[in-house]
C-alpha cells in the first residue's frame, strides 16, 4: 500500500502543490507584463496577444491531455511527464530575446500547463471518496492554486523582476516542477485500465462516442455553460478592476494591490471552505450563493466609498464564486458522469471556458471600455454573476449525502 493511500492527506498536499505551481505560471506573465513590456520594448497589442496565444493553446491542450488520460488510464505516469516538460519549458521565456520567441515560449507553455492544471483535480475525482469530493477539490486547486497563483507569486515575481530581471521570474517554476514530478511519481497512485467499464455504462469503445454521450448529460453541458462565464468573469476582474480602482476611482498603486490580494486570499480561504460545505449542503445552493456573492465585488469597487478595510472586507465575500470554480468544471460534472470519462470532461469544460472566458471575455470587456468607461466591463461581470445563478438553479443535485438523504426522504413518503 503506498503512502497515499495510508494517508490520502499525503496526495492531496502533493497535488495542491502541482496545482500552486502551475498557477504561478499561468498568472505571472500578467504580474511582470510591465517590466517585460519596457525590456523588449513591446506595446500593448503585443502584450495582449502573449496573454490571449497562451490561452488558446491551454485551451486546446486541455481536450486532448484529458482524453489521452482517460484513454489510457495514465493519470498519474502522463501527469509526471508534463511537470517535466513543464519544468524545462519554463526556462524558455527567460531566454527569449524578442517577442516572437517569446510568444513561441509561451504558446509551448499554454500546452504544457493544461496537464499540469488538469489532470491533479482528475485525480482527486478518480482517487478520492465521492463525499469529500467538495473539499478535496477545494483543497488542491483553490489553496494551492490561489495561495501561490495569486498571493505569493505577485510579491515574489515582482520582487524578483524590481531586483534582477523579469527573465528571473520565468525561472521560479522550473525547480519545483521538477520537484513536484519526483513527488507525483513516488506517492500518487497508479490506476489499473478496468476490462469492460464502458460496456457498463452503455458507452462505445471509441473516445468520441463515449465522450458524446457524456456531453448529453445536463449537468455535464450546464456546467459548460456556467464555467465559461464564470471563468469571464474572472478574467474580466482580474483584467480591469485594477485599472478601474487606479484611473477611476484614483486608488494608489499600493491599495489597488491590498485589494487584489484580498481576492486572492478569499480564493484560497473560502475555495477551501464552500466547496467542504458543498459536501453537507450540496453542490447547488453552494453554487447558486457564490454566483450570487459574486457581485459584490465590482459593485463594491465601483460604489463603495468608506474605509479600506470595508472595501476589502466586501471584496472577500464577493470574491467567492472563485472559490466556487472547481465545482463548476469537475466536481458536479464529474459526479453526473462515467468515471471514465472525468478527465476528458474535466479538460473540455476547461477548453471551452478558456476559449470563450479566457479570449472572448478580455476583449469584449476591453472593446466596452473603450466605448463606455472603465465601469462597463464591471457591469459585464455583474452580468455574468447573475446569468450564472439563473443557470444554477436548472442544476441536478449531485452531492452523494444530499442525494441519499432525499431519495430516504422520497422512500418515506411513498411508504407513508
């Protein structure tokens, strides 16, 4: 029996540091994009289109790791050799002398990050109890991802570009990625292909017909939905709440960064505690009250006018429906589906979001900015707060407890 198993809190800290990691480099070109900017002389097109190329090809790469994974049944061996090739490809930015080359790099990294980002929370889907599905998922992608992606690595990177180079700041993932790979190797376990487990569940053989017919489930093609607006409406906040709380509201650049990493720290605290929740009260109403929430913050940016401490208090209860992101494109799908098919539905869901709320929504937010004002892409998050409660509510419960409790419930009155 290997580690993991004797103490399954063992593979999650493994995994929620691969997940911390990944985060680091999906996030930080954005935090040293300025210094990047000034060292290759680069405008803002140009920065933009780093950002946007290395989310289509994340965005790609997610499919296709997943479905070779569930094909296969090589979590964890393929999860091993993309933190390799991850580790090493780190290095590559850091060594780019012009934009193309950069932009190369990063189009290479997109592709290599999507395992990397993925395939941890497959794991925790494959290899952990149904009813702690909730707060595993949370633990691994919101504290991990959260706690390094967006509260440690703004301060390290950024000390690290004011100190050395922004060159220096690509080169922080590369030993720990490597680590983590030794890690992953010694204490996640290997599953065993399981002869006939399609058959069970009526699917073909072939992968695009099984995962056909997954896509017919409606928590499976809801989620799809509500992920990709929830990851818009991220990537909208994170992309014009600053320059909204700088240009508009005329904040210091020092308040402006106390307030951002209080969205990062509530991404780390409650995405551990609502998803835990989840697993008591269900994955619905924790889901449908995180949308909800979730409007507090660009609301509270625009028309807040007290103390700091308000503000940043407000921003930490609206900043839940992060928290609530794993949820959305794992753990309810994947619970309303063949086992078999969890990876390949894990990276669609999160292809599709990246396309459409990675690409889509920080140009349609920038378009409208431009026309109406920095408050115009706020509103647009506010819009995609409340569209995601409404699709919440069409929602299937798929909380094992919740599930059992009202089926008992259901028995009891028939009975009666």
């Amino acid at each position: 029996m290997s580690q993991s198993q004797k103490n399954p809190w063992v593979l999650l800290a493994v995994l929620c540091v691969a997940a911390g990691v990944s985060n680091i480099d999906i996030f930080g070109i954005s935090y040293v994009a300025p210094f990047i900017e000034t060292g290759l002389k680069l405008d803002n097109a140009q920065i933009g289109l780093l950002l946007s190329g290395f989310w289509l090809t994340f965005a790609i790469s997610n499919y296709i790791s997943g479905e070779v994974a569930d094909r296969h049944q090589s979590h964890k061996e393929f999860l091993v050799v993309v933190l390799v090739l991850f580790a090493f490809g780190s290095v590559l930015p850091a060594l780019a002398s012009t934009f193309t080359t950069l932009l190369a790099a990063r189009l290479l990294m997109g592709i290599f990050d999507a395992g990397v980002y993925q395939l941890p929370q497959s794991i925790v889907v494959l290899d952990t109890p149904r009813e702690r599905h909730g707060l595993n998922m949370g633990i691994v992608q919101n504290l991990g991802g959260a706690l390094l992606g967006v509260v440690v690595a703004p301060l390290l990177l950024v000390h690290l570009a004011t100190t050395y180079s922004w060159r220096a700041a690509f080169l922080v993932v590369a030993l720990p990625g490597l680590m983590c790979a030794v890690l992953v190797a010694h204490y996640v376990p290997s599953r065993r292909p399981r002869a006939g487990v399609r058959h069970e569940h009526g699917l073909d053989s072939k992968g695009l017909v099984r995962f056909g017919s997954s896509l017919r489930i409606r928590n499976v093609w809801l989620s799809t939905l509500i992920s990709c607006l929830m990851v818009g409406y991220m990537t909208i906040t994170f992309a014009f709440l600053p320059l909204y709380l700088i240009k508009s509201a005329h904040f210091p650049a020092v308040r402006m960064g106390i307030v951002m990493s209080t969205m990062g720290l509530s991404g780390a605290l409650l995405g551990v505690a609502l998803p835990a929740a989840s697993d008591r009260m269900g994955r619905k109403p924790i889901m449908i009250l995180s949308c909800l929430l979730g409007v507090g913050t660009p609301l509270a940016a625009m028309y807040y006018s007290g103390p700091l401490v308000g503000l940043c208090a407000l921003v930490f209860v609206g900043s839940t429906m992060v928290g609530a992101a794993p949820l959305t494109y794992a753990t309810l799908p994947c619970e309303s589906a063949p086992p078999e098919s969890t990876s390949s539905i894990i990276g669609f869901i999160l292809a599709l979001s990246a396309l459409v709320g990675g690409v889509v929504g920080p140009a349609a937010g920038g378009w409208i900015a431009d026309r109406w004002g920095l408050g115009a892409p706020l509103y647009l998050a506010v819009a995609c707060c409340l569209i995601n409660a409404v699709l919440c509510v069409a929602l299937e419960e798929s909380c094992p407890r919740v599930k059992k409790a009202s089926e008992t419930k259901a028995a009891q009155r028939v009975l009666v």
